[in-house]
C-alpha cells in the first residue's frame, strides 16, 4: 500500500539503519433506526458467461458470500464430501490459488516448460488475483478504478532476478516503471508521493474536525507541525507532549544508556513506550496508531518501538541526538527509495497482465502494461479446453494427495459440485493455514509450521459518488482517521497508468477509497499478537455489509457534510472488500523466539512434499508480492 512507505525498504533501511546507529552509539455500535439501506449487496449467483464480470460487482466484495463456506466446513469441522466426480483432465500442473503467487507459478512454470504445457489453476473466488483484486465503476460513460486490495509495486528495483525477470516479462520494464513516476500527480498520497498534502480528521462537538497540510510530514517534526497539532481536538496537555514528541524537543528514553536504550525499544511494546515514557494518554494512541495498522496490520500494543517506528511510526526524534542521527539517514534513505508506482487499480493490473500471458483470449487486442488498466476481459475465456493454461473460479480445493506414487488426485468443489481432477505436480498457492487440511498425510512438523502464522485481518471499502464537489473542499487527498472505523479515507489512484482517465475535476464522478483494520488500539489485550489477529478477523467475519454500510455513511457525512455532502443523495454505490486472510505474517519481536536459520515455522512448512510444492507470501513470511514471485519461482524450480 501506497503511504507505506516500501515496508521492506524502510524496514531495512531506516529501522536498522536506525538500529545499526543507536547500537553503534548506543467503530461504535449502529442504531438501526438511523440506517440507510442502500439496497441489498450483490451475492454470488452462478454467473450468465456472456455478462459474468466481477470487477463491477458492489456490496460485500472479497471473501464474498459462497467463496469460503467450503473452506471452513473442512478447516473448522473438518468436514468434506466424500464422492467425487472425476472428470476427465489430466495437467502437467494443477495450481491451488489464482493469486500473484499462484498466476506467477503457471506463469514460471509455461516459460520453462513450454506452452504445450497443461495447467489449471484453482480459485475460490469469483474474479482472480488474489489479494490484488480490482473494483471498477460506471458513470455518465465513465469508468472508474481502486483498489479491492493490494495496492503497489513497493520498489521494484529491489526485487530478486526472477522476481524483476517475470516483471520484465509481463512488460513493466526499468522503461515503464519511470514511466509510471511520471503518470503519478503529486498530490497522490496514496500513491507515495511524500510531498503531497495529507491530513487528519478527528470527530468534534459539530462533526469531523480536518486538518490537511502534510500531517505525515507534521508527525515526523517537518514545517508547521505545531500548528498542525495545535489545530487537533485535543486536550492543550495532549497537544504539548505531541508538540515536544515529534519534534524531538526531549529525550523521552532520558535516563538509559546507549545499550539500555537498544534494549528498550527492541523489547516495549510501542503503545507502552507512548504511555509509559512518553506521557501520553490512552485516549490519544488511536492517533499515533493509524499509520502502523495500515502499513503493518498491527497496532502499537504488538510491536516493539523500534518495529513501529519501521513501520512508519513517528519518534525517533524523540529518543535523544541519536534518534535524530538516525532519523538523518533514515530521511535520506527514504528520499532515494521511496519509490511506490501504482496502477489505478493496484497490482490488479499486475494479475491481469499474467492471466493475459497465460490465457491470451482473455483480452486478445491487449497491448500490455500501457492499456491494461482499461482492457475489458473476457471471463468466459478463462476455462476453455482448447488451451494449455484454465483458470476455474469459484473452486474450493479440498484435498491434493498423490496416488500409487503415480500421479496427483485434486479434489475441489465448484457451485455445490464435488470434481476430481488428476496431475502430476501441484503447486498450493493458498493459505499455509488450509494446507495441512488438504493434505493430512503430511508430518506433523510440517503441519505445524504450516499452521503457525495468522494473516492480518482488512476491509478495503471503495465508495462511488454522484461527484467530487465536496471532497475537493477537503483540500487534500488523503486523510489519517484515527478514531473511526475507517482509519484511512482516500480518493481513489488518479493515476494516468495503463491508459486510464480518472475523473479531473470536482464535478465530475469519483471513488473514495476507505481503508479499516479491526485491530484494537486503545487498551492493552492479553494474548499474543496472533491472538489479536485472530480476534480481528472474528469481528470481520461477523460484521454484515449493511454495518459497514452504515459506518461509511456516518463517517463520511460527518467529514464531508459541512461542505455540502449528503449522503443519502450522493453515494451511488458501495463496494466492501472483506479480507480476513490478509497480509503474511511476519514474526514479531515480542512474541516470536529467534529462529535458527531454516527452523522458522514457514521454513520447516514449505517443505516440498513430493509432488506438491508451496508456493504463496506465507510460505515466504513476507506480505510482498516480489515474495509471492520468489515463492512460485521455488515451488516450480522444486517440481521441474
Ligand atoms: C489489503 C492488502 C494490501 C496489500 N498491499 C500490498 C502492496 O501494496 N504491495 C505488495 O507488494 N503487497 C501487498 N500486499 C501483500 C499481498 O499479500 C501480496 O502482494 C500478494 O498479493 C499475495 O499473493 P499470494 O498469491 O501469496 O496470496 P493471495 O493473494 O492470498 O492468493 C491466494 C489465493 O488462493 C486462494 N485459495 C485459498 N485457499 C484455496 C483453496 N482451498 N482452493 C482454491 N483457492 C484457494 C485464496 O482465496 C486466494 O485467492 C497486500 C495485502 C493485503 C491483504
């Protein structure tokens, strides 16, 4: 995502640059009657071929209704049907998971071992991609993009070989990425452009108090930031200790030495080095949370000062001269890497441009990256037999296990069906946590390992309204939310990238792009950080669309109604996407041991297991695409 700053750059950058230097030296309950329901959300029916496109479907989005019922019937009950129908296909390659780690394995494995090649790939969903969904409106004979999930390229020079080959490949060259620099206006927040005015809205007596200038750049002490927080509302002993904290005014780690210092921000969890050291109230963490859940779907309870301050959390001014060294070169890093190119519709794009490589009748007057933004695909081309590479949607695989040393059985269940196809190698492009349910005959170890990760929990809520007039006032593109539901609200990319012409002017139609974590911030909880993950998909999974409906429709006439906005007249359409199974996880310093190299949990669960290679982000322990890549590229080098 975009304003998270290339995780891994700054992670490695500017944490451990920073690190390397201090070691050196040292939602609210809904009142139904208030409810306005937009009309129902769209469930999935079997879809007509002829009109079956997902990208415009609204309502409940991403894991929508019918795609994980199977899953969890076999992973909570552990329960599945017992006949299957066997069809008569055979592949060379039957890969679990039509994401950027599975579309990246068909892809790896056509190009090395020819076109010839019969390959299937397997999706639960309605539409492909995984993560990196796209959401595309209509209005007045226009079209409009966002994101239904991931968001950017992060920084595609520093991608591994295969991972910047198959880039190449798909034609997002060295050429076209600078293109892409230039095709992103400056006021794009989202997009990574670190300049660009990006604001704060907090809930006051009369609605949403917004504050635009660069509040980014504010909290990391840049120009005018005391203004900035003199403007917040806020209690005047809040805003001094805000005032003094991000502009480094005091050393808030005052009192320990250069080590104990090292020590401290490897071992205190963030939110309590912001209550304990820094002097904060509970009440104001929301505000010093809103940029780490996004940029790491954690809050500040579950990482350590030194992980949130890498995931883009502000006070490293704040902790004595070398804080401030660090945050030197940190800024200087930051400047030469931050270089975050986005397609309107996120890595969508990037799946898109696969599944036309593998499937070209999909979009066969298609160029490549320079007009794949508003290719129209043909879905119905997805499945045909006439072709090396399917791709099925609404595919729940069940079971993957090898027969007599033979051959793969595959086990899926499409529409209510049970099927069974057969194939030499498979390749498990889905969740860690659902593999050892599709394959029990693994070792217990490897189950394991498999089953110890939690992904992060998401909503990505794109809004379609009748015009920009309002939002325009906000004077800004993007805007920090701390205390609401969505904790980031933004205009959707308005980006000139693969052809596409977002909307220009406030009058004309737009998206706003609305992001949620339902991760708690406030209080400290007991359990591990997997834990909270755990508890935060629960609340995904039991919140109703209409819930999220009515959240959208407060928020944004609290923030937009002084400028005219109503609501009920000018949203035209809604579209959530729930993601329970989000980002890889990561290991955290606060609950994780150090693993010998090759012990971790997702090193000893992506073991080849004969015929089956993992691919995926989990099996990698890195929410990137580029690992998705890198994970592929193994899963098919261990198969070949
Ligand atoms: C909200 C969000 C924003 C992100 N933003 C970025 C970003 O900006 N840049 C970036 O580089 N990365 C980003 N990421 C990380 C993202 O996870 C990776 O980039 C990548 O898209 C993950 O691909 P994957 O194939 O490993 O997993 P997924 O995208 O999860 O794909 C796995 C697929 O397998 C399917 N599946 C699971 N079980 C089964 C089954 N039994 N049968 C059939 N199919 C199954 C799943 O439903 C899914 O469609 C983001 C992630 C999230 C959640």
């Amino acid at each position: 995502m975009a304003a998270r700053v290339t995780r891994r750059d700054f992670l490695n950058g500017v944490a451990i640059g920073a690190g390397g230097i201090l070691l050196q030296g040292c939602g609210g309950d809904i009142d139904a009657s208030t409810k306005i329901p937009l009309g129902a959300p769209t469930k999935f029916t079997p879809p007509d071929p002829a009109d079956y496109y997902p990208p415009t479907l609204t309502g409940m989005r991403g894991s929508h209704d019918g795609s994980f019922e199977v899953a969890h019937d076999l992973a909570w009950r552990g329960q599945k049907p017992a006949q299957y129908q066997a069809l008569d296909e055979h592949y060379d390659l039957v890969v679990v998971g039509a994401g950027m780690s599975g579309l990246a394995a068909a892809f790896f494995y056509r190009k090395k071992m020819g076109p010839d090649a019969r390959i299937l790939i397997l999706d639960n969903h309605d539409d492909f991609g995984g993560h990196a969904k796209r959401n595309e409106f209509h209005q007045d004979g226009r079209m409009m993009l966002s994101l239904g999930g991931a968001q950017n390229l992060e920084s595609p020079s520093s991608y591994s070989e295969v991972a910047g080959g198959l880039m190449n490949d798909i034609g997002i060259d060295d050429v076209f990425v600078a293109a892409m620099a230039v095709n992103t206006p400056d006021n794009m927040a989202l997009a990574g452009k670190l300049d660009a005015d990006n604001g704060v809205s907090l809930p006051g007596p009369d609605g949403h108090v917004t504050i635009s200038g660069n509040w980014n750049a504010a909290m990391y002490g840049g120009e005018g930031y005391e203004k900035t927080v003199r403007a917040l509302p806020i209690s005047s002993n809040e805003q001094d200790i805000l005032i003094d904290y991000f502009g480094g005014k005091r050393d808030f780690l005052d009192g320990l030495s250069l080590s104990e210092k090292w020590d401290y921000v490897n071992s205190v969890s963030y939110n309590r080095f912001l209550l304990e050291r820094v002097g904060l109230d509970e009440n104001t963490l929301p505000i010093m949370n809103a940029i780490i859940i996004h940029l790491s779907g954690f809050s500040g309870w579950n990482l350590t000062v030194l992980e949130a301050i890498g995931n883009g959390a502000s006070g490293i001014k704040a902790m004595g001269w070398l804080g401030k060294a660090a945050a030197k070169v940190g800024g200087v890093f930051l400047e030469s890497l931050v270089e975050v190119r986005m397609f309107p519709d996120g890595n969508a794009s990037v799946a898109r441009l696969l599944v036309q490589k593998l499937i070209p009748d999909v979009a066969p007057d298609m160029k490549g990256p320079e007009d794949v933004a508003v290719a129209r695909f043909d879905y119905s081309a997805l499945d045909r037999d006439n072709q090396g590479t399917r791709l099925r949607l609404n595919s729940t695989v069940v079971g993957v296990r090898e027969v007599d040393g033979e051959h793969l059985e595959v086990d899926y269940v499409q529409h209510g069906k049970a099927l069974r196809v057969t194939a030499e190698h498979s390749v498990l492009a889905c969740y860690n946590n659902l593999i050892p349910h599709l394959c029990p005959e693994m070792s217990e170890p490897q189950k394991e390992g498999l089953s110890y990760g939690v992904k992060t929990p998401f909503v990505y809520a794109n809004i379609q309204l009748d015009n920009g007039r309002a939002y325009s006032k906000l004077n800004a593109t993007l805007f920090q939310c701390p205390y609401d539901p969505f904790q980031w609200v933004s205009m959707a990319p308005n980006l000139t990238i693969g052809g596409y012409e977002p909307p220009r002017g406030p009058d004309d139609p737009m998206v706003v792009f609305m992001m949620h974590s339902p991760m708690n911030q406030t209080t400290s909880q007991d359990g591990s950080g997997r834990d909270q993950l755990r508890m935060g998909r629960h609340v995904i999974y039991s919140t109703p669309f209409a819930s999220y409906e009515q959240q959208i429709r407060e928020q944004l006439q609290s923030m937009l109604g002084e400028h005219g906005f109503d609501h009920e007249r000018d949203i035209r359409a809604i579209t959530v996407n729930r993601i329970p199974h989000g980002y890889a996880y990561p290991y955290l310093a606060l609950d994780d041991p150090k693993w010998e190299e090759g012990q971790a949990p997702h090193e000893i669960g992506r073991a080849q297991f004969g015929r089956i290679s993992i691919a995926n982000t989990d099996s990698e322990a890195i929410a990137l695409m580029d690992a998705a890549f890198d994970a592929a590229w193994r899963a098919v080098q261990e198969q070949t």
